[in-house]
C-alpha cells in the first residue's frame, strides 16, 4: 500500500530523503558531484511530492519554476528496498499533474550520464532528450528531457 503526498522541501521526511540522495549521487557522479550539487539546493523548490510506502517515506521529487509555462523537475529519487515497484513514476506523474494545475505546459529535467535507472525512467514516462539548457548547456556529462504537459480532463 502506497501514498503520495504534496508538500514543501521543509519537510522532515523530504529533507531525509535528499539527504541519502545526496549520498548516492557523490559516489555515481564522482568527481562531477560538486559541479551538479550546486544546482540542487532546496531554496528555490516550493513544490515536493513524498511517496510512503506502509506509512514509511521511500521517495520523493520536487518541482521548481524554470522560467514562465516551464517546470524543472529536481530531487527525484527511491530508496534502494522500494526500487522496481513503480514509485518513481508515480511521483513523476503527481509532479506533472501539479505542474499543469500551476498553469505550466511543459516540464524539463538533467540527469547524468551514469543514471542508467533515471534515464530508463524518464524515457519510459514520456520524456525525449533535448538540447541541454541553461547551466548544463555544454556538458557532456549530462543529458536533458523535456515533456509536453497534457491537459487534464
């Protein structure tokens, strides 16, 4: 049994979880891992979504305003024993869902080139590679996907 809750970064439990993706992220991006946290600070992120699994948070996603009509999807992760369930996917949509309802059309994203389980996430969820923009415009390291939002009827 699952729930999803919105929420802000304040919270506890989206703190936490930041925290171990912090974690995991210093060890896949390496040397690569002080370039990209910067990027990820929570002061800019008013919208958070916490999955919980029997009452236990086990993941989480944020959005943040890129620029007007455009939301930059931040801070997805799962914790390693809730992987393969399905749960990243249904923060991702909960995400989109909040970001249409905030009048936004399209949602953005980066990940790096060693995200093998993020990058099968967002192409699976709909999302196509496009040009890196802003910060990461450049990098080879990285790779970007945007979204075209559809209406909710």
């Amino acid at each position: 049994m699952f729930s999803l809750i919105r929420t802000s970064p304040g919270d506890p439990a989206f703190k936490l979880l930041v925290k171990l993706l912090d974690e995991e992220l210093a060890v896949t991006d390496g040397e690569d891992h002080a370039f990209y946290d910067q990027f990820n600070k929570l002061d800019k992120i008013k919208h958070a979504v916490i999955i919980y699994e029997e009452g236990e948070s086990v993941g989480c996603g944020a959005i943040k305003e890129f620029q007007p009509g455009i939301m930059e999807v931040k801070r997805m992760f799962t914790q390693r024993q809730s992987r393969g369930k399905g749960y990243a996917s249904k923060v991702l949509k909960e995400l989109e869902n909040w970001a249409g309802e905030l009048d936004h059309k399209k949602c953005i994203l980066e990940t790096g080139i060693n995200q093998h389980e993020a990058i099968a996430l967002y192409k699976k969820n709909g999302y196509q590679l496009i040009a890196n923009y802003g910060q990461y415009a450049g990098v080879k390291k990285s790779f970007c996907f945007g979204k075209t939002l559809t209406k909710q009827i």
